[in-house]
C-alpha cells in the first residue's frame, strides 16, 4: 500500500478493541455475580468477611482497570491520528454542504452535485464547509465523518483502495430534505479517472 498507513483498519481495531472488551467484560461479571449470589448466600456464608484496608485488593482493582482504560484509550487515539494526518501527494477536492445536497468542486474548478469521482491507489483529502445550516458528511465504508459549519474549513481524508461505488450521508438534521442528502462516491482506476476528469473538465 505504497507506505500509507489506512486509517480504516485502526478504526476498525479500536472498535473491535473496545467492543471485544465491553463483551468479555459483560459475561465475565455476570457468571461471577451469579456464582458469589450462590457461593456467599446468608445460608453458606452467615458471618461476611471484611476486606476494608487490604492494600492489595486495591492496587489490584486500581491497576488493572486503568490498565484496560490506557490501552483503550490507545487505540482510539492511534486511529483519531491516522484520520486527522493526511498522507502527502492527496488529491484535494473541495466540499460544499448546502440544503439539500453536496457541491462537489475539483482543482480544475469542475463542479459535481452529490457525486465524487476518486482514482483507487491515491490518498483523498476533502476540504469541507457549509453555505448555510450545519451538516455532516458520512462515509461508511472509508469511516470517515464529519460535520460541516459554515465559517468553518475542516477536513478528512480516506485511502479508496478498492474500485466500487459507494453512498454518502449527510448525518445532521439539516432540515425537511435531509433523508434526500445522499451521494455516490465512485472509486475507479487511475486511467479512467484522468479520462473523467478530461472530458468532463
Ligand atoms: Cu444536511
């Protein structure tokens, strides 16, 4: 993959990461509630013991969910770094949110509406902002989201490693037609982008 690290697969970790743990976790004190309910009931175990001031309950039960909350913490900062740090040499293309649809402008000034054309093999960075309320451009397959203020430039970019066509969302109610604030992002081969962008430029 030519030395670019894909965020998609870090984000993809941090959530199998976290959602693993929550699940392991999940069962983990269940069964061991269900067991102490049984083992300490007041019949088999009348005279309950006392663990107050014991050093090493404490360490234990500091340490190790701090641990667990470090590592987690690790992996989501890992991925936020590799979504916000765009790889050299990516194509540029600007984002305009308006209600109802997405202004889709390239380098050559050419303007689509609720369409991205991206070769595969070269990293994306979008350049977005609002003309009026505030939206927020989705796009599952790459993960990449972010809302969209007027006054305000953000950014995000994505690695298309794959050909396909893929949707987009706009993800804040912006208004009566926001269910219809979709587009299309077409990830073709690198020849038959040049040959798009010359004819449609
Ligand atoms: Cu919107």
């Amino acid at each position: 993959m030519n030395g670019i690290l894909n965020p998609l697969e870090h984000v993809d970790r941090a959530f199998i990461y976290i959602i693993g743990f929550s699940l392991f976790l999940l069962l983990f004190i269940t069964v061991l509630m269900i067991f102490f309910v049984f083992k300490y009931s007041r019949e088999r175990h009348p005279e309950p013991s006392d663990i107050r001031g014991n050093w090493l309950l404490e360490t234990i039960w500091t340490l190790i969910p701090t641990a667990i909350a470090l590592s987690m913490f690790y992996f989501g900062w890992s991925s936020y770094i590799g979504l916000r740090n765009v790889p050299p040499g990516a194509i540029e293309i600007d984002i305009y949110a308006q209600q109802y649809s997405w202004i889709v402008v390239y380098p050559n000034d050419l303007e689509l509406e609720d369409e991205i054309v991206v070769p595969k093999g070269s990293p994306v960075k979008l350049n977005i902002t609002s003309e009026d309320v505030i939206h927020g451009l989705f796009i599952p397959t790459f993960r990449v989201k972010v809302d969209a203020v007027k006054g305000i430039k953000t950014y995000v970019w994505f690695y298309p490693d794959k050909e396909g066509e893929y949707h987009f969302h706009c993800t804040e109610f912006c208004g009566t037609g926001h269910p219809e604030m979709n587009g299309v992002l077409r990830v073709v081969s690198e020849e038959e982008y040049e040959q798009w962008l010359e004819e449609e430029g």
